[in-house]
C-alpha cells in the first residue's frame, strides 16, 4: 500500500503516542496479532454500511442547510420553496437575517473574552496553567467561533489532546508538544449515548472521509477515531462513492458505502484521563436528546416569505421602470399578411386595435407597494420577536440609547440577555469541562506542577457599564461607606491582574510624592506667627480657599448684627 496512515492520522489531530504512559495495550490483541477494537458494538461503521450514517443523516443535512443560510446564500436554499419556484429565477432578492441573528448572540456571549480564574491568586501554577491554556489555543477566538457556528448549528465539539499542533510536520523546536484545545467539526462526530438515557454521551466516535492514493489510484477511505474514557481508537475503512450532489460548477460527494477495514490502521491510545477528551457544547436542548437546537429552523418559513417579497417587489419596480407604449394601429410594420408586427417584450410598444384616437402613451400601473412594504414590515418585526432579538440591538424603531441609564437599556435589551443567559449556562459548564481536561491531560503526561483546580469563569453581558448609576446604588446600599479598595477598584475597571494593579498603584504614589516636591503643602501652624505682614503676604499667595488653624481668645461682640456668612476674598481677620 502507498498510503501513508499514520501521517493522516497525525494531520487529523490524533494524540501522540507519549499517552500511551507505559500502558500494556495486550488485552487487544487477537492469536493472530491484530488488534481488537471495541468500536463495532454501536454498529455505524462497519463494512456494508452507509457513511454518512442513515441515524445522523437528518441532523447533518441541517448543519449543511443553515450554514448557507448563515453565509447568505438564500436562493440555493429556498429554491424549492413556495415562493421561490418561478422559473424565471434571474432577479432574487434576500436579506441575510439569519447572520444577523447568529452574530448578536456571539456578540453578546463572546464578545468580551471570559475570564477564567483558578480562585487561589493570579500567580499560582494553577493560575498560570489556564492563563496558558488559553493563549496557546487563542481561546478568546475560538469560543467565539465555536458560539457562532453553534448559532446555526445547534451543536459545537470541543477535542483536547496532547502533542504538536501540526502534527510532526515541524521540529519540535519550532511546534513543541503541548495541550491543544480545538473545535471539531459537528458533521464529523457521531455520539454514542447511554441506552438508558439518550441525554449523557458516554462515547464520541469521529469519522471523516479522505482522499487517498493508494497503488497510484485515487481512492476514498474512512478514518475513524473514537473517544471512551481513558483510551482512544482508531481504525480506517475503504469507502465507496455512492452519491454526489451538483453545487453549480462541480459535484460534491455526499454519501459513500463502507468497504473494507485496513488493519494497518488499527491502534489504541491510553490517555491517562477518566473520561473522554470530547466535550459537547449544545446551543441549548431539551432533556430527551443530545441534540442541541439552533437559532435558525425555526425561522425557515418566515425567511422565505420574506425573501420572497423582496424579490416580488424589486420584480415589480423592475417592470414598471421600463414601461410598454402603447400606439395607434398601423403605426408599426406589416408582415406578409398585413399583421401589425411587434415584440412587446422586446420592443416595449404594441398597437391598440379598434380605436382610432389612441393617443401614444406609456402604459402605467399602480402597484399599491404601501401594502407589500407593510406585510414586509410586520414580517420582520415578528422575524425578531421570535427570535428574541429586540429592535434596539438591530438599530429599528426608536433606538437611540443617550441619555438612558444602564438599567433603562438592559430593560429594553431584556429578551436579548436571556436568550444569552441560556446560552451561557450551557457553555459556563462545557469551558469548566475543556479546561479540566487539559488539567486532567498534562498531569497525566506529567509535565506539572500544579494541582487539580476547577475553573471559575467569569462572563460579561456586552453591554456598555453605566459607572455613574453603579456607584450611586452601591452609595445607597453601604450607607456612604468605600466598597471596594483601590486595588479591586483598579483590576475591575482596567482589567488588569493583581500584579499589574501593584505597579499602577506604586506609580500612583511615585507621582503623587513628586508633585508634594514641586508644591509642598504648607501647614495651617504659619498663620500663627505675629508678624502680620508676612501673615498677608503668604495669604494673597495661597488664594481664597485653604483652611487655616487659629488660636487665641474669642471676645463677644458689643453690637450685635445679622450674621453674614458671605466670605470677602482675599480678607482674613483673625482677634488674637
């Protein structure tokens, strides 16, 4: 065979040997030396089988369907719907809502970084291995991403694993092993559930098909990994193509039969991990299935109705920007019979038969538009509500947000920001579980020194902070008394670790101390000298407004007047 195996299986992102940690991998072995898999039971993959398999089909003809409607490519999608079956399909017109709608929620849920915290300082190990894990992995990115697809998808897989991210394809100077978080793709992952809950994945079994050369012919072939807890299969298939489906210019192969099993392809990995190292991150689901669901099948109908209305409009403008004239008869040519000859579609001009007084004129309609752009109008205000996108997050209606307190704005934001809650405590719950992983996966490699912390995560709501309004109910609340530190206060508004609100801090006081040097303050105790002249003279200097100490004894008036608390600048009297 000319196909090099394990080279596809290291550009697959499949873990590296090293996990193996000195485990026996005999009790897969057969009398004959082939290694026994446990990956038949479940029966997807197997020869005679179809690929994708018949159960997932359904579900990853939906991630297909939505991502072109996510990318905007409407016409591919509802050609077959009512409104979109004329054949006559030259003019078009969508709007690509549904992007709108999948890149809010991503806005609001990723769009400022989490925050994930060991709880025990900024600068412990343990601390230092997730601020690690994360700039390693661009993990600001890829929860953003992984929050977007899923938008549209209803699913999103998360795979961590030990070794180089390329795959041996550098040395390892230049791509060292280390723990690699990444997306995998939804299409690709095939879960295994309990028989007793189908709810709680207990196995994730990742097949993707490959173009092969194998003895100079170009063939297909299955590579399959498979997640279980503590260990990784893999095994590879040759497949055949048996369905093609025309993307305008090129067929792109969609369904394939199983044939027959590489054995070289066999191998077992020992992760050292009591679970396995996929983790599903739904949009959000129900408690009856694994499936996630997504922002965009239950717009299906509403999007075409839409884009349909659109496109009759813009047909109707079209026509009537050009309008036909209208002549009186035998203005135009004759044909051999003596026919007026014309083309309207064409020449735009056509005789009136029968009338003699026809006037030339161009043939005008009302179209009553008023009535299409209404319907188009509550058609996308009933679009948002379902979606639970307010107007205000999408600049409609009455949107302008000056002058509006914060709280004002996350009233009118309200549907918006649940709709992001829900969201969150689906993806709060799978970051805790990736980032454990990654705990989990280095130590068992046993390249730490670090203990086992559970991640706190810490998310924003993406709206603008109303400073003011914040200060002015925690005033309320204490009573007047300081809430927060100058350090706390520093780390929350700046963002910055503790460290880095130390050094501000001590910069701070620097500055504060230099400027003492330029400007001493000068003690109240100066007035008290008896030398009036130079008591006047450092007063005109200081100004109006210092606070001086006096001593000495106060005499009552003889005469007494109204008091006046008017302060005369520049004069200071002081009985002594």
């Amino acid at each position: 065979m000319a196909v090099n195996v394990k080279k596809i299986l290291d550009g697959l992102g499949r873990a590296v040997p090293i996990l193996n940690l000195g485990s026996d991998t005999k009790e897969f072995a057969t009398p004959d030396g082939d290694i026994e898999l446990s990956l038949t039971p479940i029966g997807y993959f197997s020869t005679g089988k179809l690929f994708p398999c018949p159960e997932h089909r359904a579900r990853i003809d939906r991630y297909r369907r939505n991502k072109k409607i996510f990318k905007g490519q409407n016409f591919e999608v509802f050609k077959d719907y009512k409104g979109s079956k004329r054949e006559l399909d030259l003019l078009y017109v969508s709007v690509n809502i549904a992007g709108l709608i999948c890149k809010k929620s991503a806005d609001f849920l990723f769009g400022e970084a989490v925050q994930i915290k060991a709880g025990n300082g900024d600068s412990t190990p343990e601390q230092e291995a997730f601020d690690r894990f994360a700039e390693d992995n661009n993990l600001n990115i890829l929860t953003y991403e992984s929050a977007l697809a899923n938008a549209y998808r209803g699913d999103s897989f998360i795979k961590v694993r030990y070794g180089q991210e390329y795959g041996g394809e550098l040395p390892p100077q230049l791509d060292p092993s280390k723990v690699i978080i990444e997306s995998v793709d939804p299409e690709h992952v095939y879960p295994e559930t309990s028989v007793y809950n189908k709810n709680r994945i207990i196995a994730y079994h990742i097949a993707v098909p490959v173009k092969v050369t194998v003895d100079d012919e170009e063939c297909w072939q299955l590579f399959i990994e498979s997640h279980y807890a503590g260990r990784i299969e893999y095994r590879v298939y040759n497949i055949a193509v048996i369905e093609t489906e025309y993307r305008g210019g090129y067929y792109e192969v969609t369904g394939w039969k199983i044939l027959d099993e590489v054995v070289e392809g066999r191998s077992i990995v020992y992760t050292g991990v009591p679970v396995p190292l996929v983790v599903h991150i739904p949009n959000y689901g129900t408690d009856d299935d694994w499936e996630g669901l997504d922002d965009i099948t239950e717009h299906m109908a509403i999007f075409d109705e839409i884009n349909n209305r659109l496109t009759q409009i813009a047909d109707i403008l079209d026509k009537h920007a050009d309008p036909a004239m209208a002549v009186p008869s035998g203005i135009l040519g004759e044909d051999d019979e003596g026919n007026a000859t014309f083309r309207v579609a064409q020449d735009k001009v056509f005789e009136v038969v029968g009338k003699d007084d026809v006037i030339p004129q161009y043939i005008t309609w009302n179209g009553q538009l008023q009535h299409a752009f209404s319907e188009l109008d509550k058609l996308i205000d009933l679009l948002l509500v379902t979606a639970e996108i307010p107007a205000v997050a999408v600049g409609r209606g009455d949107s302008g947000t000056s002058g509006t307190s914060g709280l004002a704005i996350k009233w009118r934001m309200n549907s918006l920001l649940a709709k992001i809650n829900r969201k969150r405590q689906y993806y709060a719950k799978g970051l805790k579980q990736v980032m454990a992983l990654a705990e989990l996966l280095e130590n068992a490699v046993g390249d730490t020194d670090y203990e086992f912390t559970m991640p706190q995560l810490t998310f924003h709501d993406g709206l603008p902070k109303d400073d003011s309004e914040e200060a002015t109910v925690m005033n309320i609340r204490t009573g007047g008394a300081k809430t927060l530190s100058q350090k706390t206060a520093i780390m929350r508004m700046e963002n910055m670790t503790e460290e880095q609100a130390e050094v501000e801090i001590e910069r701070i006081n620097t500055e504060a101390e230099e400027a003492m040097q330029r400007s001493p303050m000068v003690d109240g105790s100066i007035f008290n000298s008896d030398d009036d002249e130079s008591l006047r003279s450092r007063a005109r200097e200081l100004g109006r407004e210092f606070v001086i100490k006096a001593t000495g004894t106060v005499i009552e008036r003889s005469r007494k007047m109204t008091p006046n608390w008017m302060i005369l600048p520049r004069t200071l009297t002081v009985i002594l």
